[in-house]
C-alpha cells in the first residue's frame, strides 16, 4: 500500500504476526476470568488478551511502564479501548501469568472483560474543558475506587458500562450507557459587560445561543448585551465564544444521574438513558453522595437482575415504580418528562407494575 501522510497508517502494519496469519479465521473466544480473554484460531493458535484498567489521563511514565511490560512478554503488542483500558495481546501462554503479576507490581487493576463493570469513559472536566459543571477524571478516580470489585470480580449478570460527562453537550456517551453522570449548570452566565466589547464579538455571541436568551443591551450607553434567564439553557455555548460569559459556579453547579442506556442490539434494541437523580451538588475531591448513589443502585441491579440482563433491561421488566423503591431514590418533578415533544415517549397508560 502506498505511504502517504494522510489521515491514520494502514492498521495492517501493527497487528502481530499471529493475527496477521489467522486473519479472517478465528473460531471461538472464551473469558478464563476477569480480565483475561483467549481467542483460537482455526488452525489451533490462541491468543490471550490481558485487559488492565486505565486513568486515563496518564503521565509519560505510566505509558513508559505499560510498554515495558509489552515489550517483556508480548512484543511490544498492545492497544487501547475505546474505553482506555489496555490491552496486551500475548502469544504465548507461558507469559501470561507472569505479565499479569508485573502488571499488578505496578498498582494497576486486571479486569473489565465479560460481566463486570467497563473502565470508566469520560470526558476533560475541570482539567481541560472550558464549559465544565463538574470534573471527569477525579470523579471517574473516586467512582473506580468504591467499585473496584466490579471491575475485578464477577459479580454482575451482565456487562455494565459508566460514563462521566462533565457537562450537558454529553461528549462522553452518556446517553447510551448502563450508568451515566452528568455535570449540569443551575445558574445562567454572569455577563460582564465592562470587558465584554473587548474581548468578544457581540454578533457572534448572540448567534451562538439556540434559544434566543442573549440580546444587545437595552441601554444604548452600553456597549453590551443581557441574557433572558427564564430562556437560558446552560449549556455553555456562550462562553464558548465569549470569555466575558463565564457559566461555572461553585454553588450552581453539580451533576445528575441517569440509567438504563446501552448500544447493544442483543435481545433489545439500543436504548437510551434517563434520569434517576436530577441533581447531586459538587463535592470534590471525593465525591461521597455521587459514589454512594451509585454503589447502591450497582448493589441493587446485581441483587435483582437476571442473567445477561443490561440495567435498562431489568427496569423496563421490573417497572420504573420498582426501580425507585427498591434503590430508595426519591421521585421529583424534575423525572416527569414535560417537554413539548415528549408525547413519543410520555407513558400514558394508567398501568403501574410494582
């Protein structure tokens, strides 16, 4: 194939010898325990793919030491999910538990494959992201940490995955995922106007608002603009544009909880996600009430879901009304779906299933 230098390298360059001979023939796969999968080819080769959870957000050293590892007993083969586990493809059986043993040397966790909970994805938070209501990397470090056992334990029937996206534009597919946190806005932008002339093109930042909240200053004498709160959406498009419309606020800001999402169309269609808890305000750097939240409705899907069965599937089988009972979780008016198109998926039955 002929080098060029665009777009990404020809993946075929960078898989190891041994997938590259069985390429098209793999017969079967089986998971040996958490963390650990094997995959046999039609002629007898085996795989062995060893799964070790991430942060993520990773220092050179970190990367350095995974490599080494790599290079010790799989040929430097390894790879990244799209849920930034690693992945080290080892081709010879004899190597994998004394990788295993150097991986756990290095304080990082073996699990993740079959039915446990997923790394964590997540989106930059307080980091990186500019229009961030709450952090992604500390929170998904606080998460991981209270449920460590299920990622290295099976103790679900099913696959569960996390998401953490730090604000409501939802980078982090959280829409589609068993258990999702949502960083949200409460308060609408604080415009300084003394600056804002300076720094920001008025055109451009009222355009950038979908609703219509933001407008040039009634007073004439004021090179500036105001915000119509009761329209205002938070969802930080603003700021994007203009620096003098800072949305964070230590107070305002918080997150909120959904469930049931998935991507698979095994037994169900995909599914998407929906509230359980509409509001937890921000307590860093630990996080006790999201964590807490959270463990619980884990501890409770595991106790009464049933084999193969995804978060969104046992609710829907158990009903909502039992959902909130058996987790405990209060309902508001913040869960009735008020939006003017909701009337597609507004339950209208007078049935309850308790």
């Amino acid at each position: 194939m002929k080098k060029t230098d665009i777009g990404p390298p020809d993946f075929r360059m960078m898989l190891p010898d041994i997938i590259k001979e069985n390429y098209g023939k793999w017969q079967h796969h089986e998971i040996l325990k958490p963390g650990l999968m094997k995959h046999v080819a039609e002629s007898g080769s085996e795989l062995y793919t060893v799964r070790v959870g991430s942060p993520r957000l990773v220092s050179i050293d970190f990367i350095r030491d995974i490599c080494d590892v790599a290079d010790k007993y799989c040929d430097g083969f390894l790879r990244f999910t799209s849920r930034s586990n690693v992945e080290l493809l080892v081709s010879k059986k004899e190597n994998v538990e004394p990788m295993i043993e150097d991986i756990k040397k290095l304080g990082l966790p073996i699990g993740g494959i079959g039915d446990c909970i997923s790394n964590i994805v997540h989106t930059q938070g307080w980091i990186h992201c500019h229009s961030s209501a709450t952090d992604a990397s500390g929170l998904v470090k606080a998460i991981m940490d209270e449920l460590i056992e299920y990622f290295t334990e099976f103790k679900l029937h099913a696959k569960l995955r996390i998401a953490v996206a730090c604000c409501i534009n939802m980078c982090g597919a959280v829409h589609c995922s068993d258990l999702a946190i949502v960083g949200i806005h409460t308060k609408p932008p604080k415009i300084d106007n003394s600056k804002l002339s300076a720094v920001c093109e008025i055109p451009s930042t009222i355009a950038s608002c979908p609703t219509g909240a933001i407008h040039r200053h009634p007073d004439k004498n004021i090179n500036g603009l105001e915000l119509k709160e009761e329209r205002c959406m938070y969802c930080g498009n603003c700021y994007t544009v203009c620096p003098a419309m800072p949305l964070a606020d230590p107070v305002g800001d918080g997150v909120a909880i959904y469930v049931g999402g998935k991507v698979s169309n095994a037994r169900k269609a995909p599914m998407f996600s929906k509230l359980a808890v509409p509001f937890i305000p921000n307590n860093p750097p630990r996080w006790p009430e999201v964590t807490s939240v959270l463990k619980n409705i884990v501890e409770v899907y595991a106790k009464n879901s049933r084999k193969y069965e995804r978060m969104g599937e046992w609710i829907e089988r158990v009903g909502w009304e039992r959902f909130f009972s058996l987790t405990g979780i209060q309902f508001t008016e913040q869960h009735i779906d008020d939006f003017s198109g909701a009337m597609d998926t507004l339950r209208s039955t007078t049935q309850f299933r308790w």
